[in-house]
C-alpha cells in the first residue's frame, strides 16, 4: 500500500489531476510492475476502512477535509476489491470471473460518482480520475460481454433476435448508465466555472459516444447532444477545452451527423476535427479521413489527391481504386471496386456515399465526349466556344465504352436520357434535354460541367 498511498499523497498535494487518476489505472507500471499486488497485500477486508485511512491520511502531510477523506477512503476500498478481482483472475483462481471484475469495478465507479455528489465533494481539479474510472468501467465491461456470450450454444432452431442483441451487450448498456451519471454529474454542477465540474463534460460525452457507437444506440447520443446544447450559455467556450477533449468530440458529431446524411454539417465538424489534430496522431487522423473523404465527394464532387492518401495505407487501399475509376470514369471499374470493398465500407457505414461516386464517374465520362467535341467555327472577331449541342448519341456511345459493352450489347437512349437528366438535376451538369432533336444543349462559358473547368 506505501506505493499507492504514496503516489496518492505527492498526486494531492501537487493538484495533479492526471497523476491523481494514474493511482486509479488498475495495471503495473514498467517501474511498478507489481504494485497492485502490494496494495492488496497490504490490508484484508476486516481491517480496510481503518488501515486505508491510516495509510492515506495520517500525520500532517494532507489538509483534507474529514468528508472528503470518507469520500476518497470509500473509493480506495472499493479499489481494493476490484484489484482482488483483477489479481484472482490474473492468477486463475476458482470463481474468479471477468464478470465479477466488472461488477467490483462499478463499486469504484459509484464510490467515486458519490464522492462527487456530496456535500463536501471532491475537488473538480481530480476529474481526470472520473475519466479513467469510466475508461477501464467500459473496458471491463466489453470484457465481461464476451466471456458471457454464449459460444455455439444450441438454440434448437429459434432464435430471438431481440434477447439475443440484448444479452450481446448487457454489461456495457450497464457501464454506459452509469458514464450517464458522469456525464450529468459534470453538465448539472452549479460550482464556479474555476472550480466546476464542467470542465469535464466533453471528455465524459467522447467517453459515452463510444460506449453508444459501440452498443449501436447511435441515437442516444442526440439526447447529449441536446442536453449540452441547452446548457450551452453557462459552459466554458469551447476553445477553453484541452484539444484532446474537442478533437474527439467534433469527430464523434461529425460521424453522427454522417449516419443521418447530413453531410454538409458532418463535413463542417470533421474539418474543424483534422484541423486540430496533432500531425503525429495518424491513427485519429485517419479515423477522420475515413468519414471526411465520402463527405467531401457527397459536397463538393472532389476526390482525395494522392498526397493526402500516401501516409494511411488502409484509406489508399479503400479510396484509391475508387478515385482512379471515378477520375476516368471507368463505371465498370468503379463497380468492381465497389464490390470489392463493400464489406469494409459497410462496416465503417461509408457504402452509400461512396456509392454516390458512380455519378460523378457518369459524369466525367460525359465531360469527356464534350471536350473531344473541339469547338464550333467562331464566326468573324469572335472566339471559338466549344460545342455545346451534343447529340444524345454520342453520349450513348460513351457509355457503351464506359460500361465495356460488346458489339450486341443494346443501350437503350430512354436510358440515356433517363441518366444525362439526373446529371442535370443534381447540378453535374448544366443544359437540358431536346427530344424531339435528339441533343442536349449545354450551358456556355466554360460551365457546361461545374467545378471542373469546362
């Protein structure tokens, strides 16, 4: 216990946050490889009230309030149990499960959650150990979730889809419950802002986003959404925040507004995501991109440069076959590396805005049978313009070269039309149709094609 007492009396009387809560990181250090061993040594459960506070809060060296010190001995305790856990598990003792790691764990986190909630609460400067409570809570219990599932359980021909989902997650819809109350423990607190609890909403909200992202309750995260937007006036501005806690966050807003195709908004916080991003955090970095990239192609019809795509091997082999077939417009290509990726697209949820990439693939197709079309004779002290009367054959004939078709294969022109019209209406091109004349008139002056030079 000298260790721990000892990191958590140097932690407390530095103020140090993040040393406070690295007591709390249930795991050896390189230095420490057995310290949790010592902790749990060091005291048995007839003795662990009046030991830990002996150990923590004798002599002078601590000005702690009685409450609080109740508080922080009622944690420690809960800590001791759970360490117990960990170290039965570690040593496979009889009965020891990663469920019952769990449930000691959440001792922790509600001792914690309580000392907060009282009336001579713990100061708001330790909430980095509210973080690492919640982070390993989450760990333990995806842990839990997976011993408990069943491994090829015979189900004799039924299966309940809905207790079957249930059960899948039931641990970790537990911990995302009690991050909840962390996350109002933080939004509700009433302190001054130099001392509120405030100053940890966003690192709990990033916290409960990924145990929802996780769980697949995706909609649940518009209720933290609109809870932190209503009490938006008496939080600290954002740029306040550490940009670990903001980067997160405008990724995780980003992704939720991409889930409901609103691409525009999403672009707009998964910009301002890789903007702030630190240059060496290439995992986040690419987390960024994988969302980014489908939204820019949805907004602005632009695609990823191949410098972008160089440092992230992943996103190359994603996006890069994509991008040369949408570049030619190669829509055989593009179908074929649609479906060769369609497993890991629909995995990260990017296979329908991708899928949007076949209408500008059409559309750079159609861009080229205007460019070979050269230009109409210029008439006297005029200069030449390029043809913008294009039968609709010719387009034909494009696809019939785009889509690899053999000498049989027909293309029907209703069908062409039928595509040259959605082009036009989704703004990749500008002119219309003349039927009866069998030509699309074009717009002039180099916006036939908008943001594409011609």
């Amino acid at each position: 216990m000298s260790t721990l007492a000892g990191e958590f009396k140097s932690a407390y009387s530095a103020g140090s946050g993040d040393a406070l809560a690295a007591v709390f990181t249930p795991i050896g250090t390189q230095n420490k490889p057995y310290r949790l061993q010592s902790f749990y040594d060091f005291t048995n459960a007839a003795s662990l009230q009046k030991d830990l506070s002996f150990a923590l809060f004798h002599g002078k060296s601590l000005k702690v309030p009685r409450a609080e010190q109740t508080a922080w001995v009622d944690i420690f305790a809960a800590y001791w149990e759970a360490v117990g856990e960990l170290l039965k598990y570690e040593q496979d003792w009889p009965g020891a499960s990663l469920v019952a790691i769990f449930t000691a764990w959440k001792k922790v986190a509600n001792a914690l959650i309580r000392g907060y909630s009282s009336s001579a609460g713990i100061p708001a400067w330790t909430l980095p150990c509210l973080y690492t409570v919640g982070k390993y809570l989450r760990t333990f219990a995806i842990n839990a979730d997976i011993k408990a599932a069943p491994q090829g359980a015979s189900s004799f021909g039924f299966q309940d889809d809905v207790a079957a989902d249930i059960e899948k997650n039931a641990h970790l819809e537990e911990a995302a419950r009690i991050i909840n109350r962390m996350f109002t423990l933080c939004l509700s607190d009433r302190a001054p802002m130099e001392e509120s609890r405030k100053w940890g909403i966003y690192q709990t909200t990033n916290l409960i986003f990924k145990t929802y992202f996780r769980i697949n309750s995706v909609g649940l995260t518009k209720n933290l959404l609109r809870a932190i937007n209503a009490q938006s006036a008496d939080l600290p501005p954002l740029e306040a925040f550490p940009k670990s806690h903001i980067v997160t966050f405008e990724y995780y807003v980003g992704v939720i507004h991409f889930l409901d195709e609103n691409y525009a908004e999403a672009e707009k916080h998964l910009a301002t995501a890789w903007s702030m991003c630190h240059r060496g955090a290439s995992k986040n970095r690419e987390l960024i991109l994988t969302y980014l990239i489908p939204c820019h192609l949805v907004t602005t019809h632009t695609l990823p440069s191949d410098q972008l795509l160089a440092p992230f091997p992943r996103l190359e082999k994603l996006f890069r076959p994509l991008s040369n077939c949408i570049r030619k417009g190669d829509l055989v290509g593009f179908d074929k590396a649609m479906s060769a990726g369609e497993e890991e697209f629909v995995k990260r949820r990017i296979y329908l805005p991708l899928e949007r990439g076949r209408d500008i693939a059409l559309r750079n197709l159609f861009r080229k049978v205007f460019i070979v079309g050269g230009f109409e004779e210029a008439k006297e002290g005029q200069t030449s313009l390029r043809r913008t009367r294009v039968p609709v054959v010719e387009f034909a004939a494009a696809l019939r070269i785009g889509t690899h078709a053999t000498g049989r294969t027909r293309i029907d022109m209703d069908e062409v039309e039928c595509l040259l019209s959605n082009l036009i209406y989704k703004g990749l091109m500008k002119g219309y149709i003349a039927r009866e004349r069998g030509i699309v008139v074009l717009s002039k002056n180099n916006s036939a094609f908008p943001g594409t030079g011609v």
